[in-house]
C-alpha cells in the first residue's frame, strides 16, 4: 500500500489510536464474491489490538468475511464543514486486518460486554449483559485483527482555501 499523499496531515500512531478508541460508529469494508465493493456502518469496540463488532447470525457482511477476510474499518471524528475554504476539519483512522468470526464463549461475552459499556445506558451497564442483551443465542460476535493502523489530521492547523480543496 503507498504512503499517505499529504503527509503533513498524517496522525502519530497513538493519535490513531485515540481517534479509533473514541469514535462512535465506523465503516467496515470488504468485498462480496463478485468483487463488488462494500461498506457497512457499524458500531465496535477496541480492546488491545481487535477491534469487535456484533451483528446476526448471517448476511451479506459474513458472507463477504467467509469469502475473504481482509477488510479496512474507517472512523471519522471532529467532522465540521468549513465552507469558506471549501473543506472540511476531521480527524480519521483507518485500519487494515483481517476479520474472523469468535467462536469461545468467554471471548464473545468479553466482546458482547465491551460494546454494552460503551453504548449502553447506565441501567443497563448494572443490569449486566444478559439483561441488557437476551437474545445473545442469536449474535455473532467478530473480531478484526488490526495489522495496520493510520490516521490524518486536518484539524492540527488552520488551512488556506487553497489546501482545503484537495488536501
């Protein structure tokens, strides 16, 4: 893969660690059988170096995982319209890895208990996991292993409207 074109914007490591760990919802691409691409927002959570998302026990997201594993997952924070340079202000992470199915139980409540702390309400983070989530039977939990991780920046400076356009 090349190297990020504007390099002034690119992000240190642990920045893209920090815009990943803080997003809300990111978009995980891969690609159907066919080769045509596809993108799925979805809400995750990052523990150590994975990143878990839960979702039905099939569909077309599996089905592309099944066919190939490799996908890219993208996050995109502090988005503002600057109308006047004709840009915008954000800051993103992209990460790069394969994605499996979780299989042990310890591991997928693990998972399935990460993702109800961060969205869920304060009742249902005391209520637990099986309170918060009776249908567990019927989620698939999966796991993307990060390999390669990135970020950019275009909120580090001001820009003029001449860096906005293409930047």
């Amino acid at each position: 893969m090349r190297g990020m074109r504007n390099s002034k914007r690119k992000t240190t490591y642990e920045k893209a660690r920090d815009i990943l760990a803080q997003g809300i919802y990111g978009v995980l691409s891969c690609h159907c059988d066919d080769g045509l691409p596809y993108g799925v927002p979805l809400s995750y959570a990052l523990s150590g170096n994975a990143l878990y998302f839960h979702c039905a026990l099939q569909g077309q997201k599996l089905d592309n995982l099944a066919h190939d594993d490799r996908v890219c997952f993208t996050v995109v924070t502090a988005a503002e319209n600057c109308p006047d340079a004709l840009t915008f202000r954000y800051e993103s992470a992209m990460a790069f890895g394969t994605a499996h199915l979780v299989y042990g139980e310890d591991e997928r409540r693990a998972a399935l208990e990460l993702l109800c702390r961060k969205y869920g309400s304060e009742r249902r983070k005391r209520e637990g996991l099986d309170a918060a989530c009776p249908m567990l039977i019927h989620t698939a939990v999966v796991r993307m292993d990060i390999e390669y991780l990135t970020g950019k920046s275009s909120c580090q400076a001001s820009q003029t409207p001449e860096e906005g356009v293409n930047g």
